[in-house]
C-alpha cells in the first residue's frame, strides 16, 4: 500500500505468507501515508509499515506464518501502529508479537493469545511499545504507560486504567 486508505475487509480472509519462502506481510504500507484497517480475517500473517501511520481497528490475525520469527505487527522507519481492538493469536513460540524500529506502537485494547511467543517484544532504535489495554496472554508490564497497571487473573493479565 502506498496511498491514504481505509481498508474494511467485512470479516473476509485474506491469506498472505503461507510459505516458507514468503516473505510478506498481509498488509504492507510503504511511505508518509495513513492507512486504517476494518473487520479484517488474516490467516496467515500481520501488519508491516515503513514510515507510515497504521490504526488497527477491529479483525483477527490468526498468526500462522511458515516461517519462524515474524511479527504480528512490524513497524520500521518513524511509522505508529494504534492498536484498538482484535484478536491475535500467534501459532508458535518463536513467532513475535511486536518489533518497533524507530517507530512506536500503540496498544489501546485487544486479546493477544494463542501459543506465549518466548520473545513478545522487540524494540530497536528508539522503538517504543506503549500500553493502555489489552488482554495478553504474557506479562505486558514492562510496556504499560503510566497511569495504567497490568492486573494477572489466572493466566492472563488485562491492562486498564488505574
């Protein structure tokens, strides 16, 4: 993607990086562009942005990538991904929820679940995961912002306001 769009998928699947040489997001958005993403059903893999202004608003991404080692959401080059809603679920435990490159990540709710990744976050170059709900099925505490707590029930910990 390359131009400002919003995106509403009404619940239909799109099936991107189902193989083991894919090397594909099911959403890729290159460039100073706004993209905002509706109802979406991604079977296979998640968001990637470049430089690029993402709101995930509502949908599934059931991660399930042949590879190992891929991110949900992936943003690089000064890019902000807002999460407000979905579900996630990864298939393995080498897959990633997050990898911020000198952008930010915004989750504001959200169930994060499926197979606990062994490595949730990855934050380079300034990149910043910030926190402020959510459902996960790891412990989100290190990256909730200030004025709201991540609160353990069983095995999940659901972040809100204090």
């Amino acid at each position: 993607v390359e131009r400002d769009v919003v995106f509403d998928f009404q619940g239909n699947e799109l099936n991107a990086g189902s193989t083991a040489d894919s090397k594909w997001y099911a959403l890729q958005i290159f460039g100073d562009y706004n993209v905002e993403i509706n109802n979406a059903n991604f079977t296979r893999a998640g968001v990637y942005a470049s430089g690029a202004n993402v709101v995930f608003n509502s949908g599934v991404i059931d991660h399930k990538p042949e590879r190992t080692s891929r991110y949900i959401f992936c943003a690089q080059n000064g890019s902000t991904i807002t999460i407000k809603g979905g579900t996630f679920n990864n298939d393995r435990a080498r897959n990633r929820y997050f990898w911020a490159d000198n952008s930010t990540i915004y989750v504001k709710g959200g169930n994060f679940g499926g197979v606990a990744s062994e490595v949730k976050v990855v934050l380079t170059n300034g990149g910043q995961l910030i926190i402020t709900g959510g459902t996960f099925n790891f412990d989100p505490t290190e990256w909730v912002a200030e004025g709201y707590a991540a609160t353990y029930n069983g095995s999940t910990w659901t972040v809100a306001a204090q």
